[in-house]
C-alpha cells in the first residue's frame, strides 16, 4: 500500500510538470503566432524606438505642407506619407530631422527626394536622388557632420557648403572603399520598417 501511495504521487508529479510544460509551451506558440500575424499584416512594432514626439510629427507636418505647396494638388492621397528621423548632425544638443519619402511621386530610378530641416523645422536644405539609409560620417565640415548618401548604388561622400548640403549627392565625390561600418543609419525604413506619417 505504502509503495502504491508512491507510485500515485509520483505520477501526479509528473503529470502535473507535463502540464505546466505544456502550458508554457502554448503560450510560447500564441505569443508566436500573435506576432506573425501582425508582422504579416504589417502592424507589428519591429523596432525598439520610443514613440515618436507627437510635436515633432506636427511640425514636420506643417512644414512639408509649406515646402510641398505646389505639389500638392498633383499629390495622390496614398503618396501623401513620410518617414522622419532625428539626429543631432552639429553636436549643438538639439536633433535636426531627416524627412524622406518611399513611392513613385517623390521616388525614381536615380533614388527619392527628402529633406533636412533643423531642430525648429526650418529648412537646412532639399536633397534628390538618394536611396536610403543615409549614413552619418565620422568626419565634419563647418562643424556639421559629413553624410554617406547612396545613388544609384554608390556611395557620396556630402559635405556642409555655406550652410546647406548639396542637394544632389550624384554629382559629390564617390565614397572610394569599405562603407565603415560604425556609420549611424539614418532613414533606416526598409531595415527597420520605421513608422510613417501622413501629412
């Protein structure tokens, strides 16, 4: 009887650790295929950035509709997006905003168009032609940092003129080498699947 009571306690021991196995494994397969499902339906938050500043957004908003005045009764609704990323290019402790686009209105076999503007949204400058990322160099000119900006598969190297980047990185020096790859992305949106924005 004694080895009976045995046996009973140890096949309830072990059934219930089958259950508890059993369990974590469901949850582990849910939480997988919750995820799936969003990534598949391309609602999933992919990355670990913060929400973006809702003033930020508004401004950027209200500034594109300034600069894209006069496109934007050519504009289509499903064109009328953004994506935007911070970065502090003059060490001045107050990020400027990258702003770029992704479809065929702003988009063509050279690269897409975007702009810089400083931390006020006021306009640095307008560049062409550029596939995204943009990369941010090690080196500095006019105490901005200098920019990696791919077209048509290569890299140029852009460098702050008078205040302003040039506006088309085809005609600046080729980037001759390795890309480094410390470089800070920027505009990251087909790697990262950054949020866009409506304007």
């Amino acid at each position: 009887m004694k080895y009976l009571h045995l046996i009973i306690i140890t096949i309830l021991v072990l059934f219930s650790c089958q259950n508890k196995q059993k369990t974590k494994e469901n949850i582990v397969k849910t939480i997988a295929l919750d995820t799936l499902s969003k990534t598949v339906a391309g609602t999933a938050n992919l990355n670990s950035k913060p929400v973006k500043d809702i003033e930020t957004v508004k401004m950027i908003r209200e500034q594109l509709l300034v600069l894209l005045k006069n496109d934007l009764p050519s504009l289509k609704k499903e064109d009328r997006f953004f994506f935007y990323e911070a970065f502090d290019l003059n060490n001045d402790k107050k990020d400027e905003y990258f702003v770029g686009f992704s479809n065929s209105y702003f988009c063509g076999s050279g690269g897409c168009s975007g702009f810089i503007l400083n931390n006020d949204g006021s306009l640095i400058n307008k560049f062409s032609v550029t596939d995204f990322p943009i990369l941010i160099a090690a080196t500095s000119t006019e105490k901005f940092y200098d920019l990696l900006m791919k077209s048509d598969g290569l890299y140029h190297l852009v460098k702050m003129k008078n205040g302003k980047y040039p506006s088309n990185p085809s005609v600046e020096e080729k980037w001759k080498g390795e890309v480094p790859k410390e470089s800070k992305k920027v505009l990251d949106i087909y790697e990262k699947k950054m949020e866009k924005y409506s304007f």
